[in-house]
C-alpha cells in the first residue's frame, strides 16, 4: 500500500510540473506574437511637454534604451503585461495599466466606456469597486485575435514620476494599510533594518521610505520580483516589445488625456471636469470604508499590533500627507465617539476639514512637503542607489535622474515644523 502510495504521488508531481510547463511555453509564446515591430506605428507619440523647456521625442529615449538592451526582467514583465493591458473593442485601443498612474480611474472609465450598461459615472464605483469591475485583458485573447488588435489597435501608456510613484505607493501601501503591515512591511524591517526594535518586526507599522527603497533595491539588485506597486513602471509596460502610439504623463493628466482620448474618438470631456471632485471623493470615501469596514472585525481588533483609533488616526494622517486634510488639522475624536460614528457622520467629519483645508492658502503651500520630508530622510547612498535603479525609467519618460530639489543639498527647502512621517503620533 505504501508502495502504491508512493508510485501515485510521482505521478501527481509529474503531472504538476508538465501543467506548470506548458503554461510557462503558451504565455511565452504568446508573448512573443504579441509584437508591434516600430515600422507600424504611424502617428507620432503624444506626450505633453508642459513641464520641460523644450519638447522631448520619448520615441527616440526607447528606441535607443532598447537597443541596449537596458532590462533583464523580460519573464516578470511578459507575464504582468499580459494582465495590465486592457483591450477596448468599442474604440479599437490598448491600455497598459500600471499601478499609481491613474489605474484605479482608469479602470472605472474604461468600464465606462465600454459597458452596455447605463452608467452616469466612473465615480459611482468606489475605489475598492474599481480593481473587480470586468475588463476584457490581452491575456484573454487568441493568438489570431491577439494579432488582429496589434496591427489594427492603438496602444496607449501613462507613465508618471518615478520618485512620486514610489512614495505614492509607500503611502498608499506601507505606510496606511494594515493589511500590508503584516507581511510585507515586517519582511521590508527585518531585511532592511535588521537593528530594528521587536516589535517594529513583530507589526510592521512602523517601516519608512527607506526600508522600502533598501529592499526594492535588493529585491531587483538580486534579479527578484515583487508587488507591481513598487517595481518600475517599464518592467510591466514592455516599451520595447510593445510600440505605444500615444503616451501620457500623470503630472499633466487633464492635458494629456483630453487629447489622446479626443484622437481615440473617445468621449471625455464630462469625466475629466469631474475629476478632481471625484478624486476628493473617492479618498475620503475609501478612509470611511475602510475604517468602518474594520471597526467590527473582532479578529483583527484582538491583535495586539492593531488598534482601531490608532489606525483611523494613521488614516487621517494619509489624508494629510495627500493635501486633502491641512497639517493644523488634528483628528480630536476619542476611540469611544469613533465606534459609535455610522459612516454618514464619519464622511461629515472629513469633508467637513477637507473644505475647510482648501480654503486655507497655508494649507495649499505645504502639499509637497510630504514628498520632501520623506525623501530627506533617506540616507545619502540609498538615494543614490534609488538614482542608480530609476536611471532607465527616468531616461525613458524624460525625467530628471536625479531631482535638484532631493539630491542638491543647495536646492533643498525646509518642510515645516510638522512632523508628518512620525510613528510615534500615528
């Protein structure tokens, strides 16, 4: 019986690894069909230069990275692009998704325009609904259909601030959510900062910037992937696989989106008036959910890494950094008055400091210096390894590798006496 035990389990594992194969072989191949040689790209990149002096040919940046064959993470992009790129029939495009470059709006307006259902907004989905709403991806196409939309599709790509990306990620992700500071934010303090006290390893709360630039440094130093959050955005665009037609910065969104989306005959003008209203909305509404979300879950309120009051404090500070609730702002309310808030009355006390924040000019000239304070405590080397690491991404997107205003000490400005990154306040 043992025996035949035996004998079963090998045929198992052999079947197991011959499935696992043949996967790797089709994603591969198709893959490789999946080229559009730069011979059939026609019009020209459309890509805003508010921000430079001169106008920037980012076609001729790929074309000569490229040629140098410049990246080695041909296996992690090939299988995540399949995933990121998003067919839309009605228009005949492609777009490549890339997380904090506008994916979560993305998304709610592809499916926008791309539903049979009547839908009055993007906005109507939260920012939590975004990332489940059906969209058809290359991954789902034939190797027939896959060559039909390469020759007959236009592909699109927005691209942002290497340096912002990542701290809007670290914020997003390390820095707010709980469910990160269990597993990945302890692995980022224990590989990172080795010296760190126990229970900065045990919850994982309390992990910075540079933890974060330290291990995404080694992680890619050492050939490994990680979250797509954090990995450069050309690991999952494949820009010298895939010739973009048109290609957006984040930094100009409004610009760029109107007339990439005009070219693409695609209805627009509505959504972008309603952007930043909408944006506001959203990240208020997702701190409300959340936290109401997590008021209730005795599981996770019994951990003694998590507190309630603690994390909506962490949450208003989220805000704080984003610009949507001013720094004089301080969250007053008592762990007791939060349970008893429904979320209409949460949601009253947010918007409540958030109109209140805009109004105040002083309020408006502190929103970059979240970003600043961040990024200054980052020691010399590890920036200079960031530098090193974003050189590429940078070259191809026309961004500066090394900005002034973080690596020029000369250029660099104070932040204020408010601490934003203090753990021991949050």
């Amino acid at each position: 019986m043992f025996t035949k035990f035996i004998r079963n389990k090998k045929i198992i594992l052999i079947g197991l690894a011959t499935y696992v194969f043949a996967a790797l072989y089709l994603s591969e191949k198709i893959f490789v069909i999946f080229r559009r040689p730069s011979v059939e790209v026609k019009s020209s990149l459309v890509v805003s230069d508010e921000s430079t002096p001169t106008p920037i040919d980012i076609k001729e940046n790929i074309q000569r990275l490229c040629s140098k064959n410049f990246s080695h993470y041909n296996g992690y992009r090939n299988n995540t692009y399949l995933n990121s790129a998003v067919v839309i029939h009605k228009y005949k495009f492609v777009i490549c998704l890339t997380p904090k470059s506008g994916c979560s709006f993305f998304k709610r307006f592809l499916y926008y325009i791309s539903s049979h259902k009547s839908i009055s907004s993007p906005f109507i989905y939260s920012l939590g609904a975004a990332h489940g709403l059906p969209l058809n991806t290359t991954k789902m196409l034939t190797e027939k259909q896959l060559e039909k939309v390469q020759g007959e599709y236009k592909f699109v790509l927005f691209v942002r601030d290497p340096y912002k990306r990542l701290f809007s990620s670290y914020v997003d992700k390390v820095f707010s959510r709980y469910d990160y500071w269990s597993g990945f934010s302890r692995k980022l303090i224990k590989e990172s900062r080795p010296s760190a006290p126990d229970k900065s390893k045990k919850c994982g709360t309390d992990a910075t910037l540079t933890d974060l630039i330290r291990y995404l440094v080694s992680q890619i130093s050492e050939g490994k992937s990680m979250d797509s959050h954090f990995m450069p955005t050309h690991f999952i665009t494949n820009p010298c696989s895939v010739k973009y037609d048109f290609i957006g910065k984040l930094e100009n969104f409004k610009t760029d989106a109107a007339t990439i989306f005009s070219k693409l005959h695609v209805e627009y003008q509505s959504i972008l008036d309603e952007i930043d209203s909408g944006t506001i909305k959203d990240e208020l509404e997702d701190v409300v959910n959340i936290v109401s979300g997590l008021k209730n879950n005795k599981k996770l309120n019994k951990n003694p890494c998590f507190d309630i009051h603690n994390f909506t404090r962490r949450m208003w500070r989220k805000l704080q950094i984003k610009g949507l609730i001013c720094y004089k702002f301080n969250l007053t309310i008592t762990k007791e008055e939060l349970l008893s808030l429904n979320k209409t009355q949460f949601l009253s006390i947010l918007t409540k400091y958030s109109n209140n924040s805009f109004s105040d000019p002083d309020c408006h000239k502190t929103r970059k210096f979240p970003f600043l304070e961040a990024y200054y405590s980052v020691p010399k080397k590890d920036l200079e390894d960031l530098a090193k690491l974003f050189s590429s991404e940078c070259e191809l997107w026309d961004y500066p590798i090394k900005p002034d205003i973080i690596f020029d000490p000369d250029k660099r400005i104070s932040t204020g006496p408010f601490t934003y990154f203090n753990f021991d306040d949050v």
